[in-house]
C-alpha cells in the first residue's frame, strides 16, 4: 500500500471533498467547503515528494519531473477513487486529492430540479453545467450519464481529464476515454467521436475555440453534446461561447445557440443549515424563441428578466433558487446570503448581523 493512501482513507472516513498535500504545513481537508489541518507534523519536501513519486507511473513522473503539472485519477487501496493534480510551488511540490464517489448519486437524491431529467430526453442539442472550480459539475454530468444509461439505449462516449466516475454499461453502451491517455485534446476527442456512431457526447471541459467548435458541430449534426464551462451564469455562458471563437464567426455562433442550445444549468454548493453537508443549488436558463431572438440580436443582458419568468418551462433565477431553498431550509441563509445578487431580498433570513452593510445595521 502506498504511504499516501494513509491520509486519503482518513479523509474519506471524515467525509472531506478534498485531501490537500503541500510541503511546510500538515496534510488538509476540505470539509463542507473549508480547509482544515489534520493533527499531523508539516510535511518535509523530500517526505512528500516520496509519497507522490510512489503512485506516479513512469509517462507522468517524466512530465512532472519535466516542470509540468499532471493530472490522474488515482485509486487507493482502502481510501477509494480520486481525481489528482499534482504540482510544484515556490517551497516545494503539492498534491490535491478530489473524492470520486464509488457510486453515481442519481438527479433524485442530489435535490436537482426535476427539468434536469427531463432534459435527458432531447436526442441533439448542447446542454451546458457551469460553474466554477469545486461547484460539483461533474457529479451532475455523472448523474446525467448515468440516467441516460439506464433509461435509454445509447451509445455515450465521454471525454474526461481525467476519468473520474467509472460507467458500467446498462440499457447503453458508455465508452469512456481520456485526455492525454486515449486522446491527444478534446477536440481530437470530438472529432473522433462524431466517427464512431455516437447518440451522446461528453466533453469534460469546453476550454478553447477548437474544441467549442467541434462540440457545436456535434451538437447540430444530430448528437446530444453535454459539456462545461467555468461561467457563473447563463449571461456569462453564452457570451463566453460567442467571444472565444473569431469574429467572422459570430454571426454563425449566435445563429448555433439559437437553434442547438437546450440549457444552461449554472451551479453552485451552498452549506445545509446544520453545516454538516453542501446542497446543490441551480440557475436554469431553458431556450426559448425569446431568448433566441435576445442572443441573436446581441441583447444578453436581458435574458435574466426572461429565465425570472420562465418557471413553468422549469427555468430560474440563481437568487430564486435560493430563496426556495432557503424557504424549504434546506441551505444556510447566510452562506446563501454571500452568493445572492440581489442581496436586499435576503437581508431579514440573515442570523450573523455582521454580513449586512453598515447601513442597515444603522437603521435596525
């Protein structure tokens, strides 16, 4: 067993998102959102570069040791799956470890909106999750996934950096491949996909204009594309989509999300009331021939009014989210509070008094 897996078993026994490894402080958890230290010694630079060195295979401990971060999925002897990113800084190197959980929760059990199933009905069009780093966007995807492999006959074929939920085939056929193990990018990922009878592609990370671009052309070529961005609402998502690709191409890009964009779900983990946990909480913009038009006609800003609206279509605000699930108690109302855009409509759910600006303090 390798030293490593000591602290990884650690942190799965207490329930952390993350295990933190850095050189000159103790090992750390990232539970229910903060970083916490383990009662352990701060870890001595050639320590840890031992304990990572012990489950790097030969092709990765080249590229580390080349001055390159690197990126794997690891699996532990008794700790469980993790996702890993490993890197040097100025006092040494670190590690994070991400759980992956041994089994996919469904969209049920995560408290997701029910209109997120329902989107696992279309047969082409692009759904994107956002969502910044740590928002859980990949274990929607994974639920995503895994609804459809039980409730359709498919092929699927995902593309990931790096492979983090393990799929075994049900009702579809689910092919999971690599970044830099079975593909060279994503991109190359899509385009050979699109040759091989696909009915849903997933593409783990939308992160260039290439690869924004075969995803597109996936997408109005009659495949369901499911795919990422690091955007924090839906405004954000369809003007990222429209600035990174060349301006000769913007006509045709707005033209795409008009017609091929089924949704936007942007996400984000918010603490339970008894601060034990993080619930998913969800912004949902479903397009509409009005949202078309607004995205058409370079008028973004004014989908927020139409998403407010749109709650028979399944659609919300981020801020409507919260205030129901605030209402259900299901999220603390002041973590909720710091992530509300309008935060006047939070203000009386507020128990830390000193979270309100001065000058509601004044006039209470």
């Amino acid at each position: 067993m390798a030293r490593i897996d000591a602290f990884l078993k650690l942190g799965v026994q207490q329930g952390c998102s993350d295990v933190h490894l850095a050189v000159g402080v103790p090992p750390m958890l990232r539970m229910h959102g903060e970083l916490l230290p383990i009662k352990f010694r701060d870890l001595r630079g050639a320590e840890l570069e031992g304990y990572v060195t012990e489950i790097l295979t030969p092709s990765q401990a080249e590229r580390f040791n080349a001055g390159h971060d690197v990126d794997f999925s690891y699996v532990s002897a008794e700790g469980g799956r993790f996702r890993v990113n490993v890197f040097r800084k100025d006092t040494g190197i670190g590690a994070t470890f991400r759980t992956i959980p041994t089994t996919v929760p469904s969209l049920a059990t995560m408290g997701l909106p029910p209109v997120i199933a329902k989107l696992c009905d279309y047969h082409q069009g692009m759904i994107l999750v956002t969502g910044a780093t740590g928002t859980g966007k990949s274990t929607t995807l994974a639920a995503m996934i895994d609804h459809l492999n039980e409730t359709r006959k498919l092929n699927i074929i995902t593309l990931e950096d790096p492979i983090e939920v393990v799929h075994r085939s049900k009702a579809s056929q689910v092919i999971q491949r690599e970044l830099g193990t079975h593909i060279p990018s994503f991109a190359e990922g899509v385009r050979a996909a699109m040759r091989e009878d696909p009915d849903v592609i997933l593409v783990g990370e939308m992160r260039d204009a290439e690869t924004i671009s075969m995803a597109m052309t996936a997408a109005e070529t009659g495949h369901l594309v499911l795919g990422t961005l690091h955007t924090t609402s839906a405004v954000k998502t369809v003007d990222r989509i429209v600035d990174a690709l060349p301006v000769e191409q913007r006509e045709q890009t707005k033209s795409f999300l008009a017609q091929s964009l089924l949704a936007v779900v942007t996400q984000i983990l918010v603490k339970t009331p008894d601060g034990r946990g993080r619930r998913a909480v969800c912004e949902i913009m479903m397009m509409t021939r009005a949202i078309a038009k607004l995205i058409q006609t370079e008028q973004t800003f004014q989908i927020p009014s139409l998403v407010q609206t749109g709650r028979d279509l399944g659609m919300q605000l981020l801020d409507q989210a919260l205030l129901a699930a605030i209402n259900a108690r299901e999220i603390d109302p002041d973590e909720a509070y710091l992530y509300a855009s309008d935060k006047r409509a939070f203000q009386k759910f507020v128990s830390d008094a000193s979270l309100l600006p001065k000058s509601e303090l004044a006039g209470a």
